[in-house]
C-alpha cells in the first residue's frame, strides 16, 4: 500500500505498508485528521509503526509530536531536523537519527533518505524497499538533479512534487520574495520539471506516478496533469500503458491508479 492521505501546501503526510509495516512518512495535519484519513483506507493508527520525517516546515510536522505522543511512535529524521523542528517534547527512546544515503530497516520495510534541495535544515526524500519493490516519495525539490533522478529510478511508484504553474506564480498575488524563493534552487518543482521527470522515469519503466505537493494559489490538477500527459505524448509514451498518472488531492485519500 502506497498513497497520499493529504498532499499540498496546506499539509503532507504519505502512508506506505507491506501488510506486515506502516510507516507515515511526514504528518502535515492535525491527529484527530489523521485518525479520520487511516479509518477510510481500514488502518488503525495503533497499527503505525513509525514516523519517517522530510524536513522541519509545518506542512510536514504539524502534527508528528501530538501523534508520536499518542501512539508511542518514533520519529525517524536527520539530527538537524530533530533540532529545528518544533513538535514539543517526544521521548528520547522515540527519537531516531537518520544520514542520507544510509539504509536503516523499521520492521520488514527498507528505508533509505536521499538529500533534497530545499530551504530547510537537512531535507530528505525517501526510497521504500520491501520483496523487490521500490516505492519513492520527492517534494519539495527546487531543482531535479541527476542523483535525485538516480535514487527514483526502478521505482514502480514515485510520489513527486509538481508544486507550481510558472505563469500563474509569476502573474499572481505572492510578494516578489516569497515568489522569488519557490523559484530558486531551493524552492519547489515547477509543472515543467516535474513533467520533464515524469518523462525520464516512464522511460526507465516506472509505472505509476504520482503528482504531489501542489500548490493552492499557484497551480490546479488540471494544469499539472496537462503539462505532464502532454509531454509523455509528445515523447512517444502513453498514459495507462507505458506509465499510470494521477494527482494527489489536497485534503482526500489518494490511491496510486
């Protein structure tokens, strides 16, 4: 099981499972909303194994201390994130260190972080192995790059980041910092981007994408899936054939189709 339980700028938390393991990877909403989400997809959050964290910005941490608390669940992230992030005190059994690149085991799921550029204190995505599949979580990137390519391929799903519609950031209200930041290297992937990724891992074989992380002012579904359909057309792929394309809702469960 691999899916989206919100995906957004106003919150992001991912579910993965083997039947055996359940890890939540990021928790960008409130416990009482998560506990609302894991009961439409048959999941009891007593059955949560562990919290695997990206980086330290609210709409990935919002509610990881309360349901660490809760639950009892150790919180899995690099020691700069441990630092900067504020989720209150957790207990220090549940407080786990992760490097990048370094593979660590929760149950009989695989996990290995991978460094991503964004404005945050160590920011990671992360690689799920469990047999022989590889599931892949990347948002908040400000740029793709061949090592973050590297780490996604032979994955037969990708949650990825496409955050904005360019014209609709540069033309809309944001003041120029804030839009000047989501542009850097630093920042988020744009619909261009992720669709030019989306791309080169159909063509590596990926079979299930996912878009993610969108923005509620600057992007909709309709113009992230477009730009990217369009683009596996003009390349000669085609969708629900050579790759499965779907956009992750902000506030509902999302399946990979």
């Amino acid at each position: 099981m691999f899916l989206s339980l919100v995906s957004g700028s106003s919150g992001n938390c991912t579910l993965v499972s083997d039947g055996n393991t359940t890890i939540l990877a990021d928790c960008g909403l409130s416990c009482k909303k998560l506990e609302q989400a894991l009961e439409k997809v048959k999941i009891n959050p007593h059955d949560i194994d562990a919290l695997v964290i990206t980086h330290e910005h609210s709409d990935h941490i919002k509610g990881a201390g309360i349901v660490s608390r809760k639950y009892g669940l150790p919180v899995f992230a690099t020691a700069k994130t441990h630092e900067v992030m504020d989720i209150g005190n957790i207990v220090d059994k549940n407080i786990k260190y992760i490097t990048p690149d370094i593979d660590f085991e929760i149950g009989t799921i695989g996990v290995c972080p991978f460094s991503i550029p964004h404005d945050a204190a160590n920011p990671v995505g992360y690689n799920f192995f469990f047999g022989e599949k590889k599931l892949s979580l990347a948002t908040d990137i400000g740029r793709m790059n061949d090592y973050i390519m590297e780490k996604l391929k032979g994955s037969i799903a990708v949650l990825l980041e496409s955050n904005h519609d360019i014209t609709m950031l540069k033309n809309g209200r944001y003041p120029a910092v804030l839009k000047k930041r989501i542009l850097s290297e630093f920042g988020h992937l744009s619909n261009d981007d992720a669709a030019k990724t989306v791309v080169e891992l159909a063509k590596s074989g990926t079979a299930h994408i996912m878009l993610g992380h969108l923005s509620n002012e600057n992007n909709t579904p309709t113009a992230a899936y477009t730009k990217t359909a369009q683009l596996l057309c003009e390349n000669g792929l085609e969708l629900n054939k050579d790759v499965a394309l779907s956009v992750a809702a902000r506030f509902e469960v999302s399946c990979f189709k």
